[in-house]
C-alpha cells in the first residue's frame, strides 16, 4: 500500500472545499477506522471531540481531555490515514496561545483541517457550558491558529454555534471570523435552511455544518449551493463500535436476558456515569443549565 503525504492530503481537502460538492464526514476514531473509511471511498473523515474523550476516557463530552491525549489519538490517525481528516480541536485547549500550541501539535499528527470554536470551555463557574467567548477572543484565537500554521496547506476553521444566540449576531461573529482570516467556517445549531440562508448570504468562504442528523437539512444539493462543502451527521460508526463490543462480550458471557439489550446511547450514558460528572459540577461550579 503506497503513503500518502500529509500535505497531499491537505490539498486533497482544500479541493473539496473548492468544489461545489457536499460531503459527508466519516467518524474515525482509531486507525483502522480511518483506513476502512478510506477503503469505502470517503472523501474525509472527523475525530470528534465528544468521541476522542470517551475513546480515551470512557467519559462524557465535559471537556475533560487534555490536548496531550487528543493528540496522541490523532497521531495514530495520522500514522496510516489514507483520507484528509479533520480534527476537532474544540477550544484550542485554552486561551489564544494555548490554540497557537494546539495547532502546532496537530499539524505535526497529520490532520489536514481542524476547528476552533468560540464556546466557553471548560464550562466556567456559575455559567452555561454553551456559553461564547467574546466575538474580539475569537478573532484572536483564529489570528493565533493562523500564525501558529507551518503547512499553508492545513486547513483552520472557525466554529461557533449559531442555536445560542439570534441570527444578527452569527452574522457578525461569523464575518469577524472570515474577516480574520479562516479558511472556513463551521456552524453549530443551524435548524433548517431558512436559517443556514440567512447566515450563509453573508458568508464567501466554506462552510461545515454539524447537523446530527437534522432531516431538515437533508438535501445535500441545496446544501452546496449554500456553500456547505462538508457535513458531520454525528459519529455513527463509533457508537456501532460500541454496541458491536457489548453484543460480542455479552454474547461470550451468555448474558441472555431482556434487559441486558441496551441501545448504543444506553451504553454510552451507563458506562461514562454522566450523573457523576453533573453532580460535581453542581457541588463545586454551581451550574445552573
């Protein structure tokens, strides 16, 4: 099996991008996902942060992984990928210089884009875990992302979550954004097309929308013609990962009754003890969501 180059799977995403196709991300986690992946003709694939944090931790989406284990997942990606994948960087793992280490660190793992976004991470004292950085923070975290950049290939996108807060102000956090220099820009929360319109009208850069598999935005032609170039639907293949382990492990146990069949969302909720992690925050930070 030939290799493919780190940058040439960075100029591969950038042509996509380029084009006027909407694709669809496959979720890889580890590197024989992202070589089957490969194999199934995906044009990208994403390490999601949700997914990187249970894959290591086996804990719930609280931004509890340190970028060291993020990176180190994202290395074995990069060692054998044969698609561009995309890393989601979440907040860049603190302020403006940490997002300049972030991308230091990821460019050398091999990923060929990643994303930054503006959510007040870790959740703060007494504040929503869905709460923004000032539109003026994010501008720097992106002019920091640029700087840190040594491949003019890799790709940085600006993310932001457009189900917090009124159309006006994505508008202007998302210009502030493209203005700033990013590469593309990723969008949280849209709810169906009348509102992907109004924000995207705005926009000339490529956008990445995370949809979780929203119907409404189930049409990937006027999807593309809005400027989406790239989709993330959810992280499917992980979580059959997961059900596919406790189905073989069960089975080998021959644990055989009714209440044993739990869905993937059932496992995932009874074995990362989410209400642990919810009860400690309210103990400690005082979280009011």
């Amino acid at each position: 099996m030939s290799r493919i180059s780190h940058s040439a799977l960075r100029r591969k995403f950038r042509e996509q991008l380029a084009s006027q196709h909407c694709v669809e991300t496959a979720s890889v986690f580890d590197p024989m996902s992202a070589r089957i992946a490969a194999d199934l003709g995906f044009e990208v694939g994403i390490l999601g942060g949700s997914v990187a944090s249970l894959q290591v931790l086996a804990a719930p989406d609280f931004a509890l992984i340190t970028l060291s284990e993020f990176v180190e997942q994202a290395t074995r990606i990069g060692r054998v990928a044969q698609l561009p994948f995309i890393a989601d960087a979440d907040h860049g793992y603190g302020n403006a210089l940490n997002v300049m280490r972030t991308v230091e660190e990821l460019e050398r793992a091999g990923v060929a884009a990643l994303t930054i976004e503006d959510t007040l991470l870790p959740a703060q004292f007494g504040r929503k875990s869905t709460d923004l950085v000032s539109i003026e923070e994010g501008i720097g975290k992106v002019k920091a992302a640029l700087e840190a950049r040594v491949d003019p290939e890799l790709t940085i996108v600006a993310r932001t979550n457009a189900g917090v807060l009124p159309v006006q102000d994505i508008i202007e956090r998302t210009l502030a954004y493209e203005k700033a220099g990013a590469d593309g820009i990723c969008i949280v929360g849209i709810k169906d097309f009348k509102h992907l319109e109004q924000i995207s009208e705005k926009l000339s850069v490529p956008l990445m929308l995370v949809t979780y598999g929203n119907p409404e935005l189930n049409d990937p032609q006027r999807l593309a013609d809005l400027g989406v170039r790239v989709v993330v639907a959810g992280h499917a293949a992980y979580f059959a990962a997961i059900k596919a382990t406790y189905d073989s492990l069960r089975a080998q146990r021959q644990v055989t009754h009714s209440t044993s069949n739990h869905s993937a969302t059932e496992l995932t909720h009874t074995y990362t003890f989410p209400e642990n992690y919810v009860a400690w925050a309210k103990d400690f930070m005082d979280v009011k969501e």
